[in-house]
C-alpha cells in the first residue's frame, strides 16, 4: 500500500475517474480551478505540483467565477465531464457557495474542494477562521450543506475514500447532479497514510437510462389518447438524454407541437416545423397562445418552474391535465401528474409504440400561430423608439424623444440587436446568458439547430454567470465561437474570468448591452407601481436622490486594459462591422453595444406572481395589487 498525504491521494484518486454513457466512455476530471490561498497551496497544491497526472491546473481571478466556468464547462459536456475547484478557507470558500447554488439548481455536477480549518484545532483562530461559540465544529464551509447534493470534511486521511466514492455518486446522478463540496482540513491535507491500491484503480461510472416502467407508461398513453389537443415541453431533461431526436419524431408521428423551456432551448431544432419555441414567462407569443388551448400538457425533463408555467396561469383551458416524464421522482409529481418516473429518450420511445395510430385534433393552429410569431419577429428586429414612447418618456423624464435619445447617445434598440447578432454570427456559435433581461429577449428571438449551442443558465439566473459560462464553453467547445450575452449590471457584477480566457488563449466574445442600469429590475418595479428606485446608473442629484445624470462607462476602455479586442457600438452598422471584425480575433473581444432602454420583449400573454404590497397610499400601487389578485384567483393552485 502506498503511502502518501491525503492531498496526493485525492489527486491520484481524481486522475483515475471516468463515465461511461451509452457505451461510450470518458475521462470524467479534466482538472482543477483554483485561486491558491493559505490552507490549500501547501497540501492539495503541493500534490498538483508534484504529480498531477493528466490532471491540468486552471488559475481562476474570482472563485465564484471559476466555478461558474466549471458548470458551464460540465453543461456543455452533457454532465459527462468536470473541472474541479479549490479554494482557501474564509473567504475563499464562501465565494463559491453561490455558485454552488446555481449549479444544483440547474442540476449541473460541480467538484468543490473548499479548504477547512485544522482537525486537531490546536493554532485555532486561523487566519480566515470562522468561529462560532455554541459549536467549534460549525466553519464557513457549513454554509454548502443547504446548496450542494452532496456534503463531507475530511478530518482524518482515511475518510477520503468513503467521501470520494460519495461525491462520485452525486456527480452522475442523472435524477439529482449538482454541487459537491468536500472540505480539505488543511492540516490533513498534508497528513498521511497507507492508502489500498485499490483505491486509485480505474473506476468506469456507469451513467445508466432510467428504463420507463410499463404500467406508468400506460398511464401516460391512456391520458395522451383522450386529449385532444396537447402540448409537449421540452426541459433540460431532453438536452442531458440526447433526447432532441426523440421529441421530433414524436411531433411528427403524432401532430403535437412542442416548446421549450430554457434549460430545453437548442435540445431541439428552432427550425422544426412543430417547435412554437420558448414557454412562458420569457416565453413567445406562439407558444403561449398554444398553452392556453392545450387539453393535456406532457412535461418532459422539467420541473416546471414559476417562468415556465407563468405562476401557474398559463394553462388556460379549465379541463387541461399534467403528464410527466422525469427522473427525478420529485418533478415528476409535480403539478398534480400522471407520471413516469425514467429516461426521456426511452420514455418517448415506448410512449410512441404505445400510442399506436393516435393522432391529435390540431388543425392549423400550430402554423397559424408560428406565422403570428414570424410576423411579430420581424417588427422586433425593426424595432425602434415610436410615439408610443413619447408619454412615457416626457412623464419620467420629462423630455421627448430626441432628446432621450441625445442623452443615452446611441439609436440602436436591444431587439434589433440581438436580430443583427443572430444574422451575422455562425450558425454552429454557443450563446452564453443568465441574469436581466437578455434571457427573456433570448428565450424568444434565438433560434439554432446546433444541438446543445444555448448555454442559458436560468434556474438560479445568477448574475455574472455570463462570461465565467462563456469561459467554461469555450474550453469545452474550442472549435466554436463563443458568445456571452451580458448586461452592463451584470458585467459590473462579475468579469474577471475575461482575464483568464486571455490567459489561457480560450476566445471568448462579450456582448455587453449597456442600457445604463438593471434595466430588467427597473422594468418590475416600475411596472408594479414602485418610483424608479435604485435601479439605473445615475449619480446622487441635488434632492439627495439616486435620479442624477447618467454615469458614463466606457466599457470597451476596460476590457482594452485587460489585452482584448474591443468595440463601441452606437448604431446597427457599426455593430454589423463590429461582430463580422470580432469573428477575425483570436484574442477574447468585447462588443460595448449601447442599447436604449425599455427596448426588451416583454409580455406575450404571460402573467409572473410577485409580491406585491396589500396596502399602499400611492394608486399605481393599489392597482397592480388588484391586477395580481385577479390573476392569482385564474391560476391552478398545485
């Protein structure tokens, strides 16, 4: 048995685990992330210095950000590989507990070696040590216990093997991936022992189809054949099952129209003629107008978030019942179904022998309402400030148009933008978002059929996300351009892995829409009765108040610091040029598009239930309560 600290263990340990999906395996840990701080550079990187094996070692700047990159990374690769990430204690660790979060809510396995404080507590308060009077075994990293899928600390060496084998478990889980963190105590980090060969053998995890049972597929079958007209929704169950395939045939064979949410985006082609595209909330107008009328929704690989079911309201036909295909039992409850509780792809492919010669009653609607969609596209990428603007602008800001126009400095609208973007970039290029408005304005205007190209991280909707996701993308993607599509808030938020794809010559491209504040937010409360608080980029005027003059950023001039290629944007031509001269680069690109504000999609006949003041002096207030409350008694109640 060969003795070695438990850093080195675990090293030799990670170098030695792959997947297996369909008969074809992979290495499952390309490497590690890490920003080395006290009480992990002199254990597990020692061991990464000394013999990482095949394992390569990624030099994150922020590590909330490196984990981002991380999920992205394991997205792009259907879950079936990870970049790992260590931290040091304190601070440290606590930066990647949201990004923890935003991994296990998207069901996304992410590898987290936070480092601990020492087991035997003799130095105790470390540096960075976090204590707690009622419990000395309470430390920062107790913190993931509520976010991760799986939680250990490994306080003697030989506990790092049940704790490995555990973590192995969650990661490939295909009903509950998500965050692991296993807590390094820095001083058995560098302790050792006599490990069993046997431990770094090669370990092939068998990722494995949930084989749909007979009985609950009948179930689903006898509900499809007394419906007349159902809709399919397609999750991000369908993208991690390779089920795209799966879902079109479906369509076809038995006329039933499918959407998608956003985790489901690109699983399937937006050119299918049976695809009425994003659902919901930051859904279009095609598929929404479809939902209202559907008789029988069939859930496939979704846990029907709030967004997609537009707060329960959106399936308008009272008679209208819920079938699932999950495999995760917990969705597949969900909303009162009939449920089959195993793989899409094979759950599809027994429903639709099942289903026999079944046709639905749908009969010109689907083209009909696509067509309405096409027409409704094609304004949007005209879109541009009309005389509907004009009250409004002269209410809040008491100023007309061209004038507004003249302070914000530029003509270009975010629809048309992302009209243009869609145009000129490669068909095969992955788009990378998550927070503000671009996801709604994305759930309906981006269409691609490159399978798996749209990385929209929307469980968690995690500001920053967008370029430590892009990051992640390209490294798991290097043969495509890679596009993060981010708001100036966002930005501002979160940037610095832009620095580490120069570093390790990843090319990424960010589209940074500056509409000078959160102008998704700002949407919100104003359109429920709030004053414009705190939400746009402005500085403190003379009243004391955050209404002041714009803050003017020049974030081309920020990004050119860092060694990119950039580009300020100020009218559609400029962007057109921008875009075609930023596919030339071989260095990551920013695009500082400023955009107008208010120039999002928005409605489509989707309703958001959010917390609205019961009581208030002000009537703009009292009247979207009312408008809730209405819309509240519509809604399904489970």
């Amino acid at each position: 048995m060969p003795r070695m600290t438990t850093a080195q263990a675990l090293v030799k340990f990670l170098d030695r685990q792959y997947v297996s999906f369909d008969g074809e395996e992979t290495k499952f840990v390309e490497g590690v992330f890490t920003v080395f701080g006290h009480g992990i550079v002199c254990g597990l990187g020692q061991a990464l210095d000394e013999d990482p094996g095949e394992l390569k070692v990624f030099q994150g700047k922020n590590e909330q950000g490196m984990a981002h990159a991380a999920t992205a990374f394991a997205k792009m690769h259907n879950r079936r590989k990870i970049i790992a990430c260590s931290s040091s204690i304190g601070p440290g660790a606590a930066n990647m507990v949201t990004a923890a979060a935003t991994a296990t809510v998207n069901n996304v396995p992410l590898l987290l070696f936070p480092a601990d404080t020492f087991a035997t507590r003799q130095p105790d308060p470390v540096l960075q040590q976090f204590e707690q009077g009622y419990s000395l075994t309470v430390t920062t990293n107790d913190a993931y216990r509520p976010v991760c899928r799986y939680f250990d600390r490994i306080q003697r060496p030989e506990q790092l093997m049940s704790a490995m084998i555990n973590a192995m478990r969650a990661l490939t889980d295909t009903a509950n991936a998500g965050a692991v963190a296993i807590a390094l105590c820095q001083d058995v980090e560098g302790e050792s022992w006599d490990f069993p060969e046997s431990f770094f053998k090669k370990r092939v995890h068998k990722i494995t189809r949930i084989a749909p049972a007979a009985d609950e597929i009948a179930d689903i079958a006898a509900e499809i054949q007394a419906a007349k007209k159902p809709l399919l929704v397609a999750g991000g169950g369908v993208r991690y099952s390779e089920a795209g395939k799966a879902v079109e045939a479906f369509a076809e064979a038995f006329n039933v129209p499918f959407a998608e949410t956003q985790s489901g985006k690109s699983a399937v082609l937006s050119s299918h003629a049976y695809n009425l595209g994003g659902l919901g909330v930051t859904g279009n107008l095609s598929a929404n107008v479809i939902a209202k009328e559907a008789d029988l929704i069939i859930g496939v690989g979704t846990r029907f978030s709030d967004f997609t079911t537009a707060s329960k309201s959106l399936m308008g036909n009272p008679d209208v019942k819920v079938v699932t295909i999950n495999t995760d039992r917990f969705d597949a409850y969900k909303l009162d179904a009939v449920k089959c509780v195993a793989d899409a792809k094979l759950a599809l492919e027994a429903l639709t022998e099942a289903l026999g010669d079944y046709r639905a009653a749908w009969n010109g609607e689907i083209e009909a309402a696509k067509a309405a969609w096409a027409a409704e596209m094609a304004k949007l990428a005209a879109y541009t400030y009309d005389e509907n603007f004009e009250p409004i602008i002269k209410a809040r800001y008491e100023k007309t148009i061209p004038e507004f126009v003249a302070m914000y400095g530029t003509s270009v609208t975010q629809t048309a933008a992302l009209s243009v973007i869609r145009e000129m970039i490669d068909a095969d290029a992955v788009a990378v978002a998550s927070a503000g408005s671009l996801p709604g304005c994305m759930q309906r205007m981006w269409t691609t059929d490159e399978r798996g190209s749209y990385n929209m991280e929307y469980g968690y909707s995690c500001m920053g996300y967008e370029i430590a996701g892009a990051f992640g993308s390209k490294l798991a993607w290097p043969e495509h351009e890679v596009y993060a599509f981010c708001g100036d808030g966002s930005y501002l938020m979160l940037h610095s892995e832009l620095v580490t794809s120069i570093q390790e010559g990843a090319k990424i491209n960010v589209l940074l829409f500056d509409n000078a504040g959160f102008g998704c937010i700002n949407n919100l409360e104003m359109g429920n009765g709030i004053g414009n608080l705190a939400t746009e980029f402005r500085r403190r005027d003379e009243n004391g108040n955050l209404l002041g003059d714009l803050l003017p950023i020049d974030y081309a001039m920020c990004a050119a610091g860092y060694g990119c290629k950039t580009y300020s944007v100020r009218t559609l031509d400029e962007l057109r040029a921008a875009l075609e001269d930023a596919k030339k680069q071989t260095v990551s690109t920013l695009i500082d598009i400023k955009v107008l504000p208010k120039t999002m999609t928005d409605g489509y006949d989707a309703w958001w239930h959010v917390g609205i003041a019961s009581v208030s002096e002000k009537p703009s207030v009292q009247e979207a309560y009312h408008k809730k409350e209405e819309n509240l008694s519509k809604a399904r109640k489970y």
